[in-house]
C-alpha cells in the first residue's frame, strides 16, 4: 500500500505529522541535520526569551498605550545574556539553520507582558523564520488580576505579534483557563494560524535539607498527553486553528492518539532527549505499520475520527468520562468510545 504521510500545519506541507520541538538538541546544527535524517517534518528552535531581548538595547520605543501587567519587581530575572548567545546570535544560528536543513525552520519567542520585544519578531521572520511559535509562559500569582484580564492580555499578546509578522504564527499556551475553548477560539480569532497545546509549566519543589525552593527540569511521561489529548479532541473542528500536540509524546502509540483526536501536527521533545533522534524514525515506523494494519492510506483518513463531534458518545471527553472512570475502577476494562 502506498502510504501518504503527509500534513498541513500553519498553512505548511509537512511530509508527516512529527515536528522536533524545542529543546537543546533543535539548538545545534549537526543535531537539526539529524533531526531532519530521521524524519521530522520540522524543527522548532529554542526559545528567545522576553527578558533577553530586553536585557540588550534595540532602542525600541513603547508601542502605544503602557502594558498593564508589568512584570513584578519582587520576581528576579536569571542572567541571560549567554543564553542563546542572545538576539544578536539567535539571528545569527537562524539563518545557518535555514541554509542546513531543508524542512520548516520555527523560531521561538517566549515572553508574558506587551513590550518592545514583540517588535524581535519582525526580525525572525526576515531572518528567515518559516514560523514563529509564541510561548505564553505566564503564572498569574496577583489576586487582584481576573482569569478575564489574564485572557485578554493573551489575546494582545497574539494580536500584536500577528501585527508585527506575515509568516504563520502558533501559539503555545498552558491548560489553566475557565474555559479554555473559548480562549482558542479568542486566540484563532486574534490571529493565530495554530495552537500548540498544552505547555508544560515547570512546577517548583522545596529542598528539606536547605531548607530552600529549588527547581528542577523533568521530562514528560507518556500519561501526562492525557490533558491535551482530551482538548484536542474538544477544539477538533471547533477553532479555524491547526492545532498541534505536545507533551507525553514518547511512541508511536502516542502519535496515532493524538491524531485520531484530530491533532495536525505532533511534537516531541523528552522522547528524543530521552533515546536521541532515532526515536523519530520509530515513531514513523510505527505509524506507518498500524496505517498498513488498519488500511489507511493516509493521515486525512484518521485524522480526527475520534474528535468529540463524531464520538458516539461526545460526553465521553467531559464529566461521564470522570463518573465513568470512578465508578469502575478495578471491575471493568476500559470502555471504547
């Protein structure tokens, strides 16, 4: 059977649905050719942090009207400056990242408040950027802001970068929202080609010993794709977004999941930091064997055929899914649905 792999996302032809996301390999250009060698579709650079870009002077004015959400004074910011090697060589790995590999190349920007350093997009996308993936990393600690004022500064946020750029524009953001359907669609609305569900906020711990608040990195796990895999399939044909899954993407397994709850493009990081770039070629491998068994002869056959519109039973991605779960734990396999 002669299978077809491919995808759209951001409005971009993927030869399949696997995109190296964010992490130290994507940041050195022997890891990307081998990336690329393996079968990723496409490659999103590390992060260019808001603080970085506002540690060095550009001499960019304010846009019009102040951000009201400034960034405490109380929150300390780390030293950044050889993070990157910074904007100046953020610039510099993104155009020798065009010239080695042939697939999608997207830039980074990571930041929380409307600033100068939404401008840096601009200058990504003449670079040579085929996308700009914008990282909402914001924990909203102020009792006196509102989940509505939180939402609506990531509607700004996607707005003005939308604004600064012509290339396509995905958004990555967290799960914690009242209502995070309606927040995708806000954002669809505002601008964003794509959504990149969920971020994985990095939780802090505390060191008895020290005693002291410590913070350590950890990889995901397979079951935390749990989260975004259920709101894929809610926003499936419901926002004008490509939608795009990461987090707990370590199989072929997991890729098939997401897909057929109607993801367009699946990312992996802790799997490949975890077992190297190999692991995209066994994914694809995987994939491709269960599309033989199954006899699909491409993605667009699968793809989102267990969305939450066209489940027999809808109620199975909102709270029967709990009841369900909590009435039959240890007397019944899982029920199909």
């Amino acid at each position: 059977m002669q299978l077809d792999l491919s995808t759209s996302y951001l409005g971009l032809k993927l030869k399949n649905p696997l995109i190296a996301s964010a992490s130290p390999l994507t940041g050195h250009l022997d890891k990307l050719m081998l990336l690329e060698s393996e079968g990723a579709a496409a490659v999103v650079l590390p992060s260019l942090f808001e603080e970085q870009i506002e540690q060095q002077d550009f001499s960019l004015p304010s846009p019009p009207g102040a951000d009201p959400f400034q960034r405490s004074a109380l929150t300390p910011v780390p030293p950044l400056v050889d993070y990157n090697t910074g904007p100046d060589g953020y610039l510099k790995f993104l155009e020798q990242a065009k010239k080695a590999v042939a697939i999608p190349v997207v830039a980074s920007l990571n930041g929380t408040s409307r600033g100068p350093w939404l401008r840096f997009a601009k200058s990504l996308e003449d670079a040579g950027a085929d996308a700009i993936e914008l990282n909402i990393y914001l924990v909203s600690a102020d009792p006196e802001v509102s989940g509505a004022e939180i939402e609506e500064r990531y509607v700004e946020l996607v707005a003005a970068a939308r604004e600064a750029i012509s290339i396509p524009l995905a958004v990555k953001i967290g799960p914690f929202f009242t209502s995070p359907a309606h927040v995708a669609r806000r954002l669809a609305e505002s601008g964003a080609d794509g959504l990149v569900l969920f971020n994985r906020f990095c939780q802090p711990d505390i060191n008895v010993e020290w005693p002291a608040v410590c913070t350590q990195l950890e990889l995901s796990s397979p079951a935390e794709a749990r989260l975004p895999l259920r709101w894929i399939a809610i926003l499936r044909e419901k926002v004008s977004a490509s939608l795009a899954a990461t987090t707990g993407v370590h199989s072929a397994e997991d890729v098939i999941k997401y897909l057929l709850a109607g993801a367009d493009a699946v990312m992996t990081a802790s799997a490949l930091l975890r077992h190297g770039p190999r692991r995209l070629a066994e994914m694809l491998d995987g994939l491709r064997a269960w599309m033989i068994e199954k006899k699909f002869a491409r993605i667009d056959d699968f793809r989102g055929s267990l969305c939450q519109l066209r489940v027999p039973d809808p109620s199975a991605f909102e709270r029967a899914h709990y009841l369900w779960a909590v009435t039959t734990y240890e007397t019944e396999p899982a029920r199909a649905v």
